[in-house]
DNA sequence: CGCGATTTGTGCACGGCTTCACAAGCGCCT
DNA sequence: AGGCGCTTGTGAAGCCGTGCACAAATCGCG
C-alpha cells in the first residue's frame, strides 16, 4: 500500500507520514490525555515518550513529521500536541462504526466503552441470525446483515468490525465493501480479500499467545542449557510491528 | 542453508528466527491446518503464501529459516510443514494460560473456542472483586487475585492474558511476574512496565480504529482535492507490521 | 543584554526486512 | 537415461525504521 505523494503543491496537512509512526501516534495520544487529566501543560519528549513507552529519539522523529510542534527547552504543550494528533488521525468529529456479529466477542465490544472515550460510536449492530435480530445490546438494537446498505448509507459509516465466525467473515467482508465500507478490523481468524482502496486490519488473539509462546519456548530451552544470561535492567519491552487493539 | 548455526553450540533446533517470521508462521500455520482440512497433501509456496496473505518470496524466505522444508519443483508437505511449525512455536503441548479481569471482555475470552483449537488451553480464571470470586465460567471458576501465586504454581502457567481496566493491569502485571509468568497479553489500554526477560504483546481495540481512521482521513482527503488515482487491481492488503507490529 | 541550561529537531549510519531474479534441485514423461 | 517443466532456496539490492549524537533554538536569570 504505497502512496505517492500528493505533488508539488504539498497539502495543507498531510505530512504523508510513515506507516510505523501512524501506529504510534494513537499511543502517544492516549499518554497525553492521561498527562492532561493530571495537570500537565508541557511534557518534555523525555517523559512522554517513557509514558508511551518508547524512545525519546523515535518520539521526536515522529512528532517532527506533524511540524514543529515543540518548543525547545521547554516541551511539548500537552493540549495543542492532543489537538495536533488528532486531526492528523481524523478524530476531530466521531467516527461511526458499524459491528457485525454479535456473539460472545460481538458483546463484549458492543459493550466496550473505549469506543466512546477515543473517538468512536457504535453506529448500528448487526448479525445473519435471524433469533438475533432485534435483540437491545447497550442501547442499540440489533440488525440483520440485509440492511447493512441502508443504514451504512444512513449513518454515513466508513468503518466496520468483523468479529464473525472465520467461515463468514469473508462474505460479510464482500457485503461491507458493497455497501461502501472502506476500513475493517477483522477479528475473525483468517484473511480478507477486498478491493484496493479497502483497508483491512487484523486482530487474532490465538496469533498473539502463539508468538508468546515461541518465546516462552525460546526462553525454557535457553534457561535449560547454557547458564542463563541473567540480564538484570528494568524496563519492559513491547514489540510488536503492526498494532493491535482493544479493551475491557 | 546449511547445518550452520548461529549459536556456540547449536541449540536443538533453534533456529533464532527474525522476529517478523515469527509473528507471520502462526498465519501460515492456519492456513496450512485449512488446507489439510480440504485434503490438500502438498502445497506450494504462492498457494500458501495467497492462503496466508503474504508474498511467496517472502514465504519461502521465511520457512527456509526452520531448515529445508519443502521439495522443489513439489512444494510442501502440509503435515510435515503443520509438525515443523508447531515445533519451532513450542506449541508440542498445550500451553496453559491464566486470564485476569472477569469482565466484559474476559467473559468474551473466557468463552473463546480458538483457544483450545490452537494449542492453549485456560487453565484459571482470576479477578479483583470478591463479588465475582466464585463464579462459574465455562466450566471455570473465578478464583481471587490473592490466589495468583498458587496457582500459578499448580498448573505451571507461564502465560497470562490481562483483560482488566487499565488503572489495575500496572499492579495485575507486576503480581503476575511475582508469581512468575513471563509472558503477557495486555489488553488494557496502557503500557506495562515489566522486568527483563518478561514479553509483553498489548492488543487495542481504539488504537486499531484510529489507525484506520488516519487512512480514511487521507482517503477521504485524496479523492476530494485530486483527482483520484483509481487503480483497479484485485486482492486485498492485510498489514499490521507487525506488526506489526502489526503487528499489523 | 548576554550567557548558560535545557530540550527540540535532524543528519547520518547501521541493521533488519522485503523483493527481485535466478540458479539449483526434483519429478515426470518419453 | 535424458531432457523438460516446475518449484524451492538464496544472493544481492533497495527500502524502511531505529538510534546516536549534535547543532539550533528557546527560556530564565543575573
């Protein structure tokens, strides 16, 4: 998925930045709300980047892609950083977003209240069962897969959630790009064809534990014969190339 | 590649595979469990590669890694490959898995059938309010925080999955190291601070969407202004860099 | 007004990952 | 047995991302 530069004539903001830093950015911002909620006007890279748990040297090479937005020997200012990232990320309105399946994970995200607090509403619900159909989750009542043109039409949604079964995800996968969707998460184990100009996410939680465990493994094996490198350091390490998301 | 390895004296089978080969051979190893299903004996790379969304060089770098794996001018042999997989993930027994925070989204978890089709098995299920201490999940039942040790102990979890709010997965993450699982899912939006040798992975949910939200943002801003670039072409991307990245 | 302390922004080099392109190997068919 | 087509395995090149180290900029204070 590349993307040429928009030309010459450069965008009013549209830095073009850097896949890996896009990924970073949502964390940084969630770092700075929670230094806004204590009190906090400036933040130094130094601290910000220990509350988003990266390096300080990455941080400011991300943050110099939105344009000077620190002031040097003082910080960052918390608010206008806050503001800054958001529009590059597209939060200044809410985003609607349509959920397909409603089963034990379906609920769960139904009812996940992070979707609210970080820019995000949950638009319409919706599931093939028909003994699902019009069941009330959170507020919202829940719709057959039908009528995902008309109320993705409605309510102008551009993002949906699949959290199906992995044998129905691809057909609703097809159906939410027919009626225009252009950005899906996928929480269904297995991958998604879909046109150019789609995005596709992917989060699978069996994929996560099965990288921890080759670790796991790499590690017993490791402690078992050679006397262990006993590094002693603090600091914990998230990898990771490609974010994951969610919530209680 | 030859017999050579990287170590002193060379592990067992360690081939110190680069990280992002390890984050993509869980995928492969999904497909190729599909592809055994429809009875398939043999693969070849752009088969499996088109199964699992990736390039087939990369594929085939990939699993040259693990030592030589396939037959050329053949393909793979689905089983042996499935077998070779499996070994290198440390995925030869079933891997218990302790899950912390009984709420919302832990219910969704505990109830997750891919858990025990891919080779983890929940072996306890723990949260810090007394009121659910006792309740039976799935055949589980929720015991207290306090027992973590004990436990962990009893059923030799060294992986644990945090599904707690974020104010309390700091303190959950710091009791389960105690106790000493060296492996963490965090799915609380935060970042954990762990000690040497402890892999942290962090799945959000927001932090998905907002990455999608950036791409939708520049979507929407690109067939605005300029004339679009309208590339047909078929096939979707599914990235995550990691993964990542994304990891994705 | 100037100096020093502080912190940003970035040039540069390094390493890892991806992709291409092709030689090496394998099976099958004649 | 030999040749042919197919597929793997891999050298090499290029790209992206990371981290260091430092110059540039800003504030506060004397």
């Amino acid at each position: 998925m590349s993307q040429q530069r928009t030309g010459p004539t450069d965008g009013p903001d549209f830095p073009d930045l850097p896949e890996a830093t896009v990924a970073r950015l949502p964390e940084y911002l969630r770092a700075l709300h929670h230094l806004a909620e204590d009190g906090h006007d400036t933040v130094s890279s130094e601290g910000l980047a220990a509350a988003a748990g990266v390096n300080s040297a990455k941080l400011r090479k991300d943050l110099s892609h939105l344009g000077r937005t620190g002031t040097r020997g003082v910080g960052y200012d918390v608010t206008l950083l806050i503001d800054q990232i958001e529009q590059v990320l597209g939060l200044t309105h809410r985003r609607a977003v349509a959920l397909v399946g409603v089963g034990n994970l379906g609920h769960a995200l139904a009812g996940y209240a992070g979707f609210g607090t970080r820019g995000f509403r949950i638009a319409a619900l919706f599931d093939a069962d028909h003994g699902r159909v019009g069941e009330h989750i959170n507020g919202l009542i829940v719709r057959h897969v039908d009528d995902l043109p008309e109320v993705v039409e409605q309510e102008s949604i551009s993002i949906a959630v699949i959290a199906t079964p992995a044998h129905a995800a691809q057909h609703v996968a097809d159906r939410l790009v027919a009626a225009g969707v252009t950005s899906v998460l996928n929480f269904a184990p297995c991958v998604l064809n879909v046109p150019e100009g789609v995005d596709v996410r992917k989060v699978d939680l069996a994929i996560e534990l099965q990288i921890l465990s080759f670790h796991e493994h790499r590690k017993s094996a490791l402690t078992a014969l050679p006397a262990a490198v006993q590094k002693p350091g603090r600091v914990g390490m998230a990898n990771r190339l490609g974010g994951e998301a969610v919530a209680t």
